[in-house]
C-alpha cells in the first residue's frame, strides 16, 4: 500500500509541471513518452554511448547511409543519395542529396560531413573507436574524409570491404551535424560539445526544443525533413523511474506509451482495455560456454550434449517471458545475416546418448559463474537442474557483474553464464568474438568469447570470418556470415540460447512505433494516434 501511495503521489507531482491539457487526456498530435532516461551522459552525437541518448540522437540527426523505419533491415541512402565505392582503392564517394537544409535553415554542405567525421575523431569521446577502426587519426582525419562541392570521399585503411565501411557509417557517431551551427558555438576549442550537450544541430525529423537531465526531452517535429515531415508534431518523453509510476500514469491516460515496466505489469497492462503491449527483439545474444583449458570440458560430444540440455521454452514460458526469445545464433534477429533457425531443444535422452556414444563418463562437474542479479541466477538453476539429468552438474558461483567478468577476461572459469551485442550492425562484430581465434596465446589478450573461453578456432572458420569482412557483394556477404553462424552453432564450446527481447506498454490508439534491436534503431517519425 505505501508504494502504491508513494507512487501516485509522485505521478502527482509530475503532473504538476504538465499543463492541464495533458492531464487525463493527452494531446492529439504529440506523443507523450514515460521511460528512464537517467542514463544519459550525454546527447552530442559525437558522444552520445548510452541507450537513451542513442534514441535521441536517431530523431534529430542523419547519416550518409542508414538503416530507418519502417525496414530497418535495409541500409538505404541517408543524406547521401549515391555512392559508389572501389574496394581495391579503399575509397567511397559519396554524392548528397539535392534540397537537404538543417533545422537552423543551413543547406547540406559536404563540409558538414568533413566537420562532423573530424570531431568525432578530434574529441575522441566513448563512440569513436568506431570511426577510427578505419584507420582515422587527428592527424591524416584531413586527408582521410575530403568534401568536392556535393561529393564527399571517404578513404579507408584495413583489410576490410567497402560493406563493412557503409555499415560503420550507418552508426551513430557517424551522425552529420550543421557545422556553421556548431562552429558558433564552440569554446574553448571543444568543437561546439558543450553547447551540442543541450541543443541539436541536424537534419532529422525531430528537432531538440528542451532537454532538462533527469525530466524530459521534448522533441518538436521538423517540417522540412527530407523524408517527409513526422506523422506527429511532437514527442515528450519524461523521465519517470519508477515502473509503477510508469503503469498507473498510462492507465489514467497522462503518457501514450510505458517503457520499463516489468513483465508483471506488462501482464496487467494487456488484461486492461485500451491498452496493448508490443514486444521486440534486441541486440544482446545470451550463452553458456564451455573453458577449453577444462580438460573434462573439450570433447566436442560435451558441446553437442549440451545444446540438448537448455530447457529453452521453459524458461522463456516462465521466467524468461517477454524478456527473452529462444535465439541459437550469434547475429541477433533483426539484423541483416541472422540465421534464425532454432534446431536445439530440451531432449535429455538423446544429450545422454550423445555422450555415451562418444564414452564421455559422467558425472561431470564443471563451476558455473554467473551475475548475481535477476535473471541470470534464475538460468544458472535452471541449468543446473537440466544438465543435472544428463549427469553434468553445475556448482554455482554467483559474483558481481565486475567480478564474474574480470574471472572470464583472465580464462580462469570452467562455465560461464553470460551476453554479448555488437557496438554496431555488422555482423563482423560478433562474428569476430564467437568465430575468430587465430592466436590462442595467454599472453595474447582478445576481447572476444573465444579467446575468453580458450577455444582455438579451426583455421576454416578464421579463414571465412577474414574472407566474409572483406566481401563486397552484400548478398554473398550475408551468405558467408549465415553460414559462419550455421557452422559455430553445430560444433562450438559456446552454446547460443536466447536473444533478449523489449516489451512496450502504450495506449491503442498508438500506431506506427518502429523499435529496432537497438537503441539506434527506435522511430518515432511514423507514429500516428489514432
């Protein structure tokens, strides 16, 4: 009863601040948001690392090429209209799109993306490396990216194709900004970071008109957008905390959409008229893996055995639900090249011959750390439940986040319970940690699960994650990574199990929300309110 109270006072509180319009009833043309933004560092995209600030950086800002509602599978072109790359010269031209202004009323210029590519290296802030992986420094950025009129070219060094290239410059500190804005506000030589902490300065559908840390931002639609103006003319998205708080204003009509509710609420909320909760694949990729300086753990018959021991649809059908999705690849769904498939299940019987036939004597017992937090102490007894009945049995050692991944960094686990996502949408980023290990050297630190979990990869799989980062064609690109997948999923210490998965809670009326598998990849522009 008191948190009920505490809550509604608080919902009260906030209300406060809301002008009277939106009490009950919010207003028709504007999208009222609850979620937790506390996470935000901070909203210049060149700096900008967070899940909140990645979100608002998609509204307000473009890219030369990028991924965008509604198909965010697709890469298609962003504030460039064309390209055309030469692999062998390691260069991409890239032609802007005729008519593009900022909302300051600036036109696109090709020195805007010279500007914007060159602060982010300058500054050097958490984003960068991934800009820089392409060979980028403060001191050859001049040389590197050069504008001509419309044409800007991007050179690049690596030994990596011009697909891999366009996907880095999809991500989010490849974000172009209004340099003759940003120049005249920069201080002190910060190339305009601190004013870009509390202004926006690009080309998207929305336009930052406040952001207050801990409260709101407040988005206003930008007219001009070369994609055509947003369904709406505006989105607030107020910082509510606490997840009741959340649930009770959605119920009384003073938000449209609930972010961070919990599955129980989530329930609530869909048992409700009016109300419907939407769920989407994310990023992260969940495993269990085997340490291969475990000798009791290297036989391939142990890795196979294994896959048959996760009781996958009992967990995502209990504990798991809404928060996770039966996932056995490491490229997560929702992503070009994901293999989908899910050819494991909960077969206990045919785990126990496998080993059997390959005269793996049980029991085995093998330590199994694990974060000590909901629910990964959930699927730590899980498995030790499940892998128990094939005679494999799990002690486990539960530790902070900090704790359990220090252990894995060293290599001194057996098994670990664990997630992975990629800093960005190329599948090199995971195909580099789950199927790439060319030196297995303690002495030679990877941050990788492969080399974290001892495992020397066969030569083929290092060969065709080196050959798949340089392919140009992205068909037959996909094609080598669906494969890679295929081929790590058969026989691999580290068992692939669920993808994690996000839950929204918003009212009916509320169409056209497009939520991708990251932060980057959440849409406003199309929302209509029915």
């Amino acid at each position: 009863m008191m948190r009920m109270f505490t809550a509604a006072v608080f919902a009260a509180s906030l209300m406060l601040s809301v002008s009277p319009a939106a009490l009950a009833e919010t207003p028709a043309e504007v999208l009222v948001v609850a979620q937790n933004i506390d996470d935000i560092v901070s909203i210049d995209p060149a700096e900008a690392y967070e899940f909140s600030s990645g979100e608002y950086v998609t509204q307000t800002y473009d890219r030369l090429v990028q991924y965008d509602a509604p198909d965010v599978l697709k890469l298609a072109p962003g504030l460039a209209s064309e390209w055309t790359a030469d692999d062998a010269a390691k260069t991409i031209t890239f032609t802007l799109r005729d008519g593009v202004t900022f909302s300051s009323g600036n036109p696109l210029r090709g020195e805007d993306v010279v500007y914007s590519f060159k602060r982010v290296v300058v500054l050097n802030k958490a984003p960068a490396f991934i800009l820089t992986q392409l060979g980028w420094t403060p001191e050859n950025i001049d040389k590197m990216v050069t504008a001509d009129g419309n044409k800007v070219t991007i050179k690049y060094e690596g030994d990596f194709s011009s697909a891999f290239v366009l996907n880095v410059l999809a991500a989010r500190p490849a974000s172009v900004v209004d340099a003759e804005a940003v120049k005249a506000n920069e201080a002190d030589g910060d190339y305009g970071n601190t004013w870009l902490k509390a202004n926006s300065a690009g080309s998207g559908p929305f336009v930052l008109k406040a952001f207050r840390a801990g409260e709101l931002l407040n988005l206003q639609a930008n007219p001009n957008y070369f994609g055509g103006a947003p369904a709406i003319k505006g989105v607030i998205i107020r910082h509510v905390a606490e997840a009741a708080t959340q649930q009770l204003m959605l119920e009384t009509g003073d938000v449209d959409m609930a972010k961070n509710l919990t599955p129980d609420q989530m329930a609530s909320v869909s048992a409700k008229g009016g109300m419907k909760v939407e769920s989407y694949p994310q990023a992260a990729v969940h495993f269990l893996s085997f340490n291969q300086k475990a000798a009791a753990l290297q036989p391939p018959a142990v890795w196979e055995a294994a896959r048959y021991l996760v009781n996958y649809k009992g967990m995502t059908d209990s504990f798991l639900k809404g928060q996770m999705d039966v996932h056995q690849a490491f490229w997560p769904k929702g992503f070009p090249g994901s293999l989908d498939e899910t050819p494991y299940t909960y077969d206990v019987e045919k785990a126990k011959k496998i080993l059997a036939d390959a005269g793996i004597k049980t029991p085995i017992k093998v330590t199994l750390d694990v974060i000590n937090s909901t629910p990964f102490t959930d699927m730590a007894q899980s498995l030790q439940a499940s892998f128990g009945e094939a005679g494999i049995t799990f002690d486990i050692i539960p530790g902070t986040g900090s704790q359990v991944i220090t252990k894995y960094r060293a290599r001194t686990h057996e098994a670990m319970l664990l997630y992975w996502g990629p800093d960005f949408m190329d599948p090199h980023s995971n195909a580099k940690a789950f199927a790439y290990n060319e030196d297995n050297a303690d002495d030679k630190y990877q941050s990788t699960t492969t080399w974290r979990n001892g495992w020397a990869v066969p030569a083929e799989l290092n060969e065709e994650t080196k050959a798949a980062l340089k392919e140009a064609d992205p068909a037959k690109r996909s094609a080598l990574y669906v494969d890679l997948q295929r081929k790590v999923q058969e026989k691999s210490p580290i068992v692939i199990m669920f993808q994690a998965a996000t839950q929204v809670a918003m009212k009916d009326k509320v169409e056209g929300y497009v939520n991708g598998a990251t932060s980057d990849f959440v849409f406003y522009r199309l929302v209509k309110k029915n």
